[in-house]
C-alpha cells in the first residue's frame, strides 16, 4: 500500500514524485504502474506543454515503450485528457476538504490558496503554475474536448467555492445580501492570479500576501 499522509489531500501527487514501493499483486505482475505512470506523462506535460512534449519524451518519463503507451492509455491525446482527469479529480478533492465548514471562512479560504501555492512552487524545483492552466489553454482554441474538460473544471472548482459561501452565509460570516455565485468567481480569479503570476515569476510570498489581501476584502465585503 503507498503511504499517504493523514489530513493531507496533497500527498497524493507527493507519493506520485517519490515513486514508492508497493508489493506485488498475486498473480501475473503489471508490466507497468498506471499511477506512476500518469504522474510521470503529468510532470513531463506541465513541464514542456502538450504540443512540445514528444512520445519520445513520455516513454522516457513513464518508462513504456510506444506501444506499451498505446496499449495502456491511446495516442499521445488520450494520455493528455486521462491526465487531465487526473489532476482535475485530486484538486477537486483537496479543495473540498479545504473548504472544510468546521473552520472560519477566511481560514478555510486562505487553506485553499496554500495548497495551490504548494503545487505552484514544488520544495526544490522551479515554479511551473498550474497543470491545468499551463497547458490546456492553448490547446482549447482548437480541441472542443479539452475546452469542455477546462470549463468543467473551472466550474466544478466555483461551484466548490459557492457552497463554502452559502454556508458563510447562513452562519453570518458574509452579509446577509452577499451573492456565493459571485463571491465564487472572485475567489477562483484569485486562484488563477496565483497560478498565472508564480510561473511569470513572482515569489511565493508575495503571491501568499495577495491571495491574503484578496480573501480578506472578498470576507469583508460580501
């Protein structure tokens, strides 16, 4: 079994980067790990872009060759939106326990950007942004379902944040006119500031000093 740390949504891409032993199944061993493998396609994607990564370069990163590639995932594209999926899932995920309602609302908030940060600036790498605005928005100019993927999540992660304000607002925390729909948005722009400006080179803590100063207006205006 891969260990993952209690309490921590995001140690599911750290056991992705150290690549842990697990034991093997009875039987017939897999010639590959899936696991392994899509966080490997994922890093070497948000790394180079879809379009300058080669299937050259994911065999060397997952360690399959072509046709074990094809025969596990597709084409280089199908890889791509399974990685997508991915990434979409355990953010979600993170998110939702983050916005926990057994905490205060900018805590709770103010969780959500740390663990944003924490994938934007990985411990002894340079800063690289968000996977998924980092190298699904130029391909949704031209693939429909990578752009229906991209609004999905966009929305799944809104929506995620809507319900954390409706709960603000039944408690008090926010006014009693303030609009979660709107109050959503506003904080996912925030989240995607961070995104954008940590791989353009702004620092971590300034970037941690805006989204503070962000979700404290948004908590104070409702």
């Amino acid at each position: 079994m891969y260990y993952i740390e209690q309490n921590n949504p995001w140690s599911i891409f750290l056991y992705d980067m150290v690549q842990k032993t697990s034991p093997k199944p009875r039987g017939r061993p897999r010639a590959y790990n899936p696991e392994h493998a899509l966080a490997s396609a994922r890093d070497t994607f948000w790394q180079q872009g879809y379009s300058a990564t080669s299937l050259d370069d994911l065999s060397e990163a997952t360690g399959m060759n072509r046709p074990s590639l094809y025969a596990a995932f597709g084409d280089k594209r199908a890889l791509y939106l399974a990685v997508m999926d991915r990434y979409i899932s355990v953010s979600h995920d993170a998110m939702v326990e983050a916005l926990a309602a057994d905490i205060p609302l900018e805590q709770a908030l103010m969780k959500v950007c740390d663990f944003a940060l924490a994938r934007y600036f990985p411990t002894q790498a340079d800063a690289h942004g968000c996977f998924l605005i980092g190298t699904s928005l130029a391909e949704a100019m031209n693939d429909v379902e990578v752009r229906e993927k991209l609004r999905a999540a966009l929305e799944t992660f809104d929506h995620a944040f809507e319900d954390r304000f409706k709960v603000a607002k039944k408690r008090g925390e926010i006014p009693a006119d303030s609009k979660p729909a709107v109050l959503a948005k506003l904080a996912s722009a925030i989240i995607h500031t961070l995104a954008m400006r940590s791989r353009a080179g702004d620092t971590k803590a300034s970037l941690r000093a805006t989204a503070m100063a962000g979700m404290k207006m948004i908590c104070a205006s409702g």
